[in-house]
C-alpha cells in the first residue's frame, strides 16, 4: 500500500511502477489469490484480502474492491474471528490478534457502506459487542519497543472511538436500507399513501435518536481528541479521519430530510426578481 504514496522519481519505485498507480507487487498479489482461496483459511488470508481490496479501490476498480473485502469478511467467520475465544485456552497475545484483524473487517466493511453504499457483509448484530469493547488501546502491548508503544498510544485511542462511531454509522444505513424496502413493498402491493405519515414519523424519531447518541459520543470524547487549535496543531492523520467520518454520518443520517428542491426553486426565484 506504501507504493501509492512513494516518490515517483525514486528509481527503485520506477521500477515496480505498472501505470495506474499500480505496481508489479499489486500485481502479483492478484496472481497469488487463487492459492490463497484454495487453501485453508488463515488470518493472513484475510488481511491480504483486505489489503488487496483498498488497492484495487485506489485504482479505480471499486466492484473489484468489494468483492476481495466481502471475501476477506466471509473468511474471518469461517475461522471464527467472530468468537470470543478468551476462554478456550488460545494464548492472549494471539486473541488480542484475532480481536484486532476481526476489527478491522468491521472498519472496513462500514467504510464500504458509508462511502459506496454497499450492502454490510456484517451487521453489528453478528458481532459480539464485548469484542467490540475491547480497545485498541490493549494492542499496543503488541508492540515490542515502549517507546514505539507510546507514540502508538493516541492512534490506537482514536480507532476505539473510531470503531465506536462506526457502530453508530452502521444503524444509520441499516435503518435507511429498512425505510426503503418497506417503500418497495408498498408500491409493489398498491399501497402508496395510507400509513406514509406514520413511517415518516418513525423514522423521524428514529433519525433524532441516532442524531443524539451521534452528539453523545462527539461530547465524549477526551480533550485531546476534540477540535481544537492545539489538538489540529500536532494531530496524526487518524485524526482528521475521526471527525471527517463524524460530519460523514449526520450528514447521511440527516440527508433524507433535506429539502434540496426547495432551496433550488427559492434560488432561481431571487434571480428571476434580480
């Protein structure tokens, strides 16, 4: 994934460089998927397949993407990345692993439903909301060196209220998915008026809970991690990502209330008076 932000004029990038902002390691990663798909499933089969699905994104080819993350989601259930297996005498450092690739799935596939729209391969019910308690925090004890460990510390704070968010960003889509096919239904069986006010209603107060809870966890968050001049000053870019996926999620929670047309109309009748 370096490749896409390396010096293009460094001769050894040159080399590996295909067009597209490719490179012959992309490549050959492609070629090498049918021995993973044919072999049996591993957590590094899955983080290659996630790997190679934000690859194949960042070229251009999205429904490529997709179907290499899907992949990667249906085998971390196979292997059971899903289960709680503190209990079955696996070792903590390898459960902190399999805790942490399960996360990223999760991260992953919301990103694909938030930004692309595509229907979530895992729903938050499908994972257990212990697993998702666990913080990021607990895996820097992964990292060898304390001080590579320290400088990890805030990075790994902001993928827990990252992963959080997430959670809440995923009732946004899965309850719009539901308005809409519920509106489906009703054109196909006739009934076009009776009871819309009502599920507009319902969905209204439901966009005003999740608004809240939105608010809620924006309000929780520590100081160094809120919008402020000396916290933009000397953030890392996970950062930026944080509050950017925050004003990403109301504005798809509040998007259906929008009365763009009106706005529109109300324009073109200040120029017609002008």
């Amino acid at each position: 994934m370096g490749f896409r932000f390396a010096d293009s004029g460094r001769e050894d990038a040159k080399r590996i460089a295909l067009g597209n902002w490719e490179s012959s390691l992309h490549r050959e990663a492609k070629h090498m998927l049918s021995a993973v798909i044919e072999s049996p499933g591993s957590i590094p089969s899955v983080q290659a397949l996630l790997i190679l699905g934000d690859l194949e994104c960042g070229v251009g080819r999205g429904n490529t993407g997709w179907m290499y993350a899907g992949m990667a989601n249906r085998l971390a259930f196979d292997i059971g990345l899903h289960i709680d297996v503190r209990i079955s005498g696996i070792s903590e450092h390898e459960a902190q692993i399999r805790h942490m690739v399960m996360r990223a799935c999760g991260i992953y596939d919301k990103y694909w439903v938030l930004f692309f729209g595509r229907p979530p391969s895992i729903k938050n019910q499908d994972i257990s909301m212990d697993l998702l308690s666990r913080g990021c925090s607990q895996l820097t004890s992964l990292m060898g060196r304390p001080g590579h460990a320290d400088q990890a510390n805030t990075t790994a704070e902001i993928y827990d209220h990252l992963v959080e968010l997430m959670v809440l960003g995923g009732r946004i889509v899965e309850r719009g998915d539901k308005v809409q096919n519920r509106d489906t239904h009703n054109v196909r069986g006739g009934d076009k008026h009776d009871g819309n006010e009502e599920r507009e209603d319902t969905a209204y107060l439901h966009a005003i809970a999740l608004d809240r809870q939105l608010q809620n966890w924006y309000k929780r968050l520590p100081e160094r991690l809120q919008w402020k001049p000396a916290n933009i000053k000397h953030a890392p870019s996970s950062y930026f990502l944080l509050h950017q996926q925050y004003h990403v999620s109301m504005i798809l929670l509040h998007r259906p209330w929008a009365k763009y047309e009106e706005i529109e109309r109300d324009d073109k009748n200040d120029v017609s008076r002008n």
